[in-house]
C-alpha cells in the first residue's frame, strides 16, 4: 500500500503519531502544520480556519503525491473556560477550527475522492463530545457536532465508496492536556475504567484500522479510544 495520506496537525501529538503509523505502513504522508513542521514528512503550512491556506495546501499535496486518497482531520484546539466567563470569540475560534475547519479539508478532499470513486476520511472527534465536560461546552460542541457532519457524509459520499469515520479519543498524553489542573488531570483518571491517558500511538491504531482494507464496510462509525471512559454514551 502507498497511498496519498494527509494528516492536519500533524506535527506533534496524536496527529504526528498517526503520520508515523501510516509511514511505517509505506504510505506517502504528508502533514499540516502552523507553528514547526516534523522532519520526516512532506510538511505544507496549514490554518485550518482559513479557506485559502487549506486549498493551497492540497494544492501542494497533490503535486507532490497525487490525489489525497485517505484524509485524517485531526488539527483541533480547546479553549477552556466555565459558560459565564466564555467570550463569544472563545467559542467561536474553537467552533471554527474544530468543526469549521474539518469542514473546509473534508470539502477539499472529497473533490479528488469523488473523482477517484473511493476514498478513506477519518475525522478526530473527542470522548467528550459523547460524555460532555466542565469548562469545556464550546469544545464538547465543536466535538459533537463532528459526529453529525461525519454520519451524514457518510451517507452522501457512501455511493462512491468513501467511507467517513470518527474516532473519539479520552484524555490522551500530548501537549494538549497541559492546561489541566493536577486535580483535574487525576479526576479523569479516576473516571476511566482502565485508569490511566492513552498513548498518541494507541489512537494512531485505530485511525489505521479505519483507512484499512479490513475496515472498508464500515462507515458513520464512531470508534472510541479512551479506557471504556465514555462507555454507555
Ligand atoms: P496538540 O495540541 O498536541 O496538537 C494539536 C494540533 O492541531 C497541532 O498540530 C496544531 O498545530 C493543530 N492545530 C490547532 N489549531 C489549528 C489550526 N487553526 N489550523 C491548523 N492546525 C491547527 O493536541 P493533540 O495531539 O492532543 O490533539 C489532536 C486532536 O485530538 C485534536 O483534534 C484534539 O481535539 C483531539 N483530542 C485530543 C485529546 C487529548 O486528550 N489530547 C482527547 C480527545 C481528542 P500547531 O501546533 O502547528 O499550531
């Protein structure tokens, strides 16, 4: 298998781990990045929450590898904060990449993938868009509504043998999990049956499961990675 992968966000964390996995796999990987670019992969600088920098960087991609053939919408963001202290750009900016922003390369993406009649799109989601949190009602929205746009993309593109999944990871151990509080940090922990964070790569399997051959009959499936702890959700 070499095919044409691109992943957002995928210079650091669960998004870099998910480029490694599908490299070790021979894969041609590319990823987005805004602040560093990984070495190792064909790195084009992404905002997501601008139209322009996502059609050039599909532009590049496909100069460089031909048509995306598997999408990993992966680039997300949080910006805590209890309801009455949520500015209306707190939710914003956090609606815009994380659902906004996985609507313009989802859109970008399935141009070649309708074309091409088949095609994988796998989409990061969040065991808390299932479950909700304190401080977290933009990002558990921006999560949920991720389910939504998946399944009914999974309707619409299904025909053309696209398949769109999600997958909703628990607390995981990246950079992003920084801004808990220890108190904070130990409570999930508390609250996830196997009692600890996932590993970046433990959600990388799952994301490679989905783009696999072993997974092309399932689809507008949301597969959770997080200890059992969004279990009955
Ligand atoms: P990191 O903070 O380590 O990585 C986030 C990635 O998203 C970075 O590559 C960052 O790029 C990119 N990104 C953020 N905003 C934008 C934007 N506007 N445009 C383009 N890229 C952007 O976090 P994780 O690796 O943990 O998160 C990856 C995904 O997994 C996210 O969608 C997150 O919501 C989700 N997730 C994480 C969990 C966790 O506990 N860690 C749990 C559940 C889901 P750059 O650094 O260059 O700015």
């Amino acid at each position: 298998m070499s095919r044409s992968v691109l992943v957002t966000g995928g210079n650091k964390g669960i998004g870099l781990a998910i480029a490694q996995a599908f490299a070790e796999a021979g894969d041609r990987v590319a990823v987005t990045y805004r602040s560093d670019p990984p070495e190792g992969f064909l790195s084009v600088r992404c905002d997501v929450s601008d139209p322009d920098q996502v059609d050039q960087a599909f532009t590049e991609v496909e100069q460089a590898h031909g048509p995306v053939e598997v999408l990993v919408a992966n680039a997300g963001m949080t910006r805590d904060q209890l309801l009455l202290r949520m500015s209306e750009q707190d939710f914003t900016s956090v609606l815009d990449t994380n659902l906004t922003g996985v609507f313009r390369v989802v859109k970008r993406a399935s141009r070649g993938m309708l074309r091409a009649r088949r095609g994988r799109i796998v989409i990061i989601s969040s065991a808390v868009a299932l479950r909700g949190e304190v401080g977290q009602a933009n990002y558990a929205a921006s999560k949920a509504g991720l389910i939504g746009f998946a399944r009914s993309l999974a309707r619409e593109l299904g025909p053309r043998s696209i398949t769109v999944n999600v997958v909703a990871p628990g607390l995981t151990d990246t950079g992003m999990i920084s801004a808990l509080t220890p108190e904070q940090r130990t409570k999930m922990i508390e609250e996830t049956p196997l009692r600890r964070l996932a590993q970046p790569e433990e959600v990388a399997g799952a994301v490679r499961f989905l783009a696999s051959p072993e997974a092309a009959f399932v689809t507008g499936a949301v597969l959770p990675v997080d200890g059992g702890a969004a279990m009955g959700h």
